[in-house]
C-alpha cells in the first residue's frame, strides 16, 4: 500500500500582497476541486484580518504539520513561524521581510525533514527584501542556497509550466546585458541536462522533446545578424545530442510559440528571462506554475506577483495557486 500524501507546505509570500487572498480563495474551493491538503507558514492573526476584511467565512486552526490531514477539511491550517506580521493590504512594512523569509526557510526545513511532500510559495515582493538586506535575485536563487549541503548549491533551473507550454529560461533574474554575458554552452548544456532528467523523473515525460531558442533575430540568419548561435548554442546541442538527448535548434524564437509549433515539443529552453516569460504569460496568464528544478525537493509557485494594487479587495485571482498546488502534488506523488 502506498504512504499517504505529505501534506504541502505553502508559504506566507509578501504579507502585504495577495498571498494571503489567494490562500484564502484556494482553501474555501478544496472541495470543489479536490486540492490536496495544504498548510500556511506564517501569521495566523494575519490570516484572520485578512479573511475578515475579504468577508471570508472560514475557520483558522493553528496546528503542527502532522495535524494537518486531521483539520484541512474544516479548517484552513495555519502552522506559526514565530514571526508576527503586521502589513495592511497593498502597504508592506518592517515585519514584510521577516514574515515572508522566516516562511520560506522553515517551508523548505519541513520538506527535507519529510514533514511536508513540497513548497509552494506565494508571490514575494523583492524590492521589499532588498531593502532589508536580503542579497539573491529573487526566490529561485534563494531556494538553491537553501538546498546546499556541505556548500555545495545546486544549480536551480526556473521552469514556467501549463498544460499549454513550458520553458525554461537559461539566464535568469539579471539585465539583458548581464545575460549575454553569462550565456555560454557549458550554461545551456547544464540547464537542459537538468530540464531532460526532470521532465522524466518528475512529469513522466519518457523521452522529452526539448525546442531550444537562439539568441539573435531570426536565430541569427546563419551569423548575419549574429554569431552566437554558431559559437554557443550549437556546440551545446551537439553535447547534448551525444548524451542522447532529443534537442531541436537553435529555433527562432519568433516562431516557435505558435499553436502548431507547440505541439512538436515538450519544453521550449530559451536564452534569457523574457524570451521565455512573455510567451507563456501571453498562452496562459492565469494558470501557469512556476516550477524550479536542480532542487533536492519539489517546488511549484504562482506565476505572478504580489498585485499590491487588489490585495485585500477580493479580486485577486488564485488559478494560478491552484495550479501550482495541484502540479506540486502530482509532482510528489510521481517521486514517491
């Protein structure tokens, strides 16, 4: 008989934000949808504002992460991070930073202690941990940090996930310039080494299709308009085709997002942050999932931000936490 699912660990994200909304919303449709069982790192005084400002009928258990299969049905679990939050909706303040990193770093100490089966974490506010001190670009960076053992951290790999279409940036959360100048074949060849295992081990994909982008306009019209899809990009998918793995490119990257070019392919890994992002926010704002992979543990998150602007108001929608929650399940349950 197979064990029974871990419950997620979903952190607080930026108290301020629309987290706490989205958490809200999620929980009172785990019925509806079938979500699997989840628990809140943060605040539960918080919550409880929260919830009474959006008008939400819902009952708060304060709870240890073994009690939350007992509560989830009746109550929205809440396990305590020790870090009281105080932000008012759309109005970050000094316990924001606090509140939203104390929430991650236990989230990912329960799922490496087989408390938890994932995280999923709600949307952070980075200007916010900037101006506390915090150094990582972003909640990718920080989780790899997290990861390490015995100093050394993995590399971590951001995947944006839907039904519809999946990529992978290789460059990350730097400027335009600063990716070009970190983009190189041992990079690409890594990422998409990282990307194949995962597809398999972790979405059952048995024999991944990965499209990779060029760099340039047009791919570079064989180096009129650049070069490094010849001195770069090329020499990576040679690798990688002697490793076994099904690569097609250096695409244009203009063309590869289209209906029918989808369907020839698994994950689409592009050269830099937007060239990846804007297609699938374009395809499916909504409900896709940010995914990192190269982590000794699952982690799924909302493709979106904080959205100060409606936090509090009940327009924030949570289809993207849903899916995240629901792909952060299937993900577990595939490497139990």
């Amino acid at each position: 008989m197979a064990a029974p699912a871990k419950p997620l660990a979903l952190t607080l994200g930026e108290p301020a934000g629309i987290g706490p909304d989205i958490t809200i919303a999620a929980w009172l449709r785990r019925r509806e949808l079938g979500l699997p069982a989840f628990y809140l790192l943060g605040d539960e005084a918080l919550i409880g504002q929260r919830a009474k400002a959006l008008g939400a009928d819902i009952r708060i258990a304060a709870v240890s992460p073994g009690e939350v299969e007992t509560v989830f049905a009746d109550a929205l679990p809440v396990v305590a991070t020790g870090e009281r939050a105080t932000a008012a909706p759309g109005k970050p303040d000094a316990s924001s930073a606090p509140a939203a990193l104390v929430s991650i770093r236990q989230a990912v100490s329960d799922v490496r202690a087989g408390r938890a089966g994932a995280v999923v974490t709600n949307p952070i506010a980075k200007s916010v941990l900037y101006r506390a001190g915090f150094r990582h670009p972003g909640h990718t960076e920080f989780l790899a940090e997290l990861a390490s053992v015995d100093a050394s951290v993995p590399q971590p790999v951001m995947m944006l996930w839907s039904p519809r279409l999946a990529v992978v940036p290789v460059t990350i959360h730097v400027s335009l310039r600063e990716a070009l100048s970190q983009l190189t074949s041992e990079l690409i060849v890594s990422t998409v080494r990282i990307v194949a295992t995962e597809l398999t081990s972790r979405f059952g994909v048995a024999r991944p299709r990965i499209a990779i982008s060029g760099l340039n306009p047009h791919a570079g019209e064989d180096g009129s308009l650049g070069h490094e899809e010849q001195t770069v990009i090329a020499p990576a998918l040679k690798v990688l085709r002697n490793d076994g793995i099904d690569v097609r490119g250096p695409l244009p990257a203009d063309t590869m997002f289209h209906e029918a070019a989808r369907a020839g392919y698994d994950c689409a890994v592009c050269m830099y942050h937007d060239q990846a992002l804007i297609p699938i926010k374009t395809v499916a704002f909504d409900d896709a999932v940010n995914v990192t992979l190269g982590l000794p543990f699952i982690r799924t998150s909302p493709d979106h931000g904080t959205a100060f602007d409606i936090a509090g108001t009940g327009k924030a929608n949570p289809a993207s936490l849903i899916a995240a929650l629901k792909l952060a399940s299937r993900m577990a349950a595939a490497n139990s």
